[in-house]
C-alpha cells in the first residue's frame, strides 16, 4: 500500500509514519490490487485528529476520529476502515452469492471470506412537497426539525440540495454538479 503522509499544524516524526504505515498495511490482506491512502495528522488544541481517504475504483472508503493521544486516534480510524471494508465485502459476497456470479469481487478484494452481517431495508418511506427556498430557510427548517440533513430545492440554483449538520457544528451543502 501506497501511503501519503500529510501533517498539519505539528511534524510527522518517523515513529508517528511507522506506525501509520503499520497499521494500514494490515489492511492490504483484504485487496488484491495495490491500493494508496492519503493520511492527514492534524492537531488542534488537545484534538489529535486523524484522516484517511483510500479510493478503490470509485469506492471511496474515508475515517476519521480525534481523541487526545495520536496513536490512540491512528487505531481507531484504522479499526473504523477495517469495520467498513468489512461491511462492504460481505455485501458483495451475498450478492454474488444470490445471483450466482462467480469471480466478480476478485478483481479488487482477495478471498478471505468473514461472517455474514444482516442486510438493512427500508423500514420507513416519506414523500413531501418541496418548494424552493433559500439556503439560509433550509437552515432554519432542519434546526426546527431536529434533523442533522435536510433535503430542499435550492431558489437561487433551482436544483435539488442536500443540507447537512457538520461534526464541528457548521453546515455542508451537497450540489449537483452540471
């Protein structure tokens, strides 16, 4: 596995790297081809925060955790990577296993084979009518739904938007592109 190594507002010493590059290995027995992460270590005030972004041909599998120790935070976005790919594959697995399509998954993911997880549905289906509005009335709606996403049709663009309460307390804003 190929691994970028980014630090931002501290220096990656050669110990943090090696443990990086420890960790993530281990997640190369899943996959058959070479894959490359991009690792930004990031300090803000006690925060050790750690970022991974690994693209698999359009899959994209990302972690990120904080805690107060950096090593700390290094296995806990790697157990959250692991836990995805996890997930993912056993997905695949079922499916090819239903449809009886044979060899699919072997093109990106190697054969080891773990126990199979329950499959979510849709348990619920709402429909509602959207009428244009402003991002900052979007805003207003979500908080006064209590939602952490809010989907609306956006007046100024006249496309479909999709609103969404970050972890550090701002807002993103999901736009389709043209």
């Amino acid at each position: 596995m190929k691994i970028n190594i980014r630090g931002r507002n501290m220096n990656v010493t050669p110990a943090l790297q090696e443990y990086v590059e420890k960790r993530l290995n281990r997640l190369d027995k899943f996959f058959n081809t070479p894959l490359e992460a991009q690792v930004t270590l990031n300090v803000i005030r006690e925060d050790h925060i750690v970022e991974v972004t690994i693209s698999i041909d359009g899959l994209l599998l990302r972690g990120e955790e904080a805690t107060g120790d950096m090593y700390a935070s290094i296995d806990l976005v790697s157990d959250k990577l692991e836990r995805q790919i996890h997930k993912y594959k056993t997905r695949i697995n079922r499916k090819l296993r239903q449809k009886g399509i044979k060899g699919l998954n072997e093109k990106h993911f190697s054969t080891h084979v773990e126990a199979e997880e329950t499959e979510p549905v849709v348990v619920k289906n709402k429909r509602f009518v959207m009428k244009p509005m402003p991002i900052e009335e979007a805003i207003l709606q979500m908080n006064l739904l209590g939602h952490d996403f809010f989907v609306f049709n956006n007046a100024e663009t006249e496309d479909m938007n999709v609103l969404y309460k970050r972890k550090d307390g701002n807002y993103g804003l999901i736009e389709p592109a043209n």
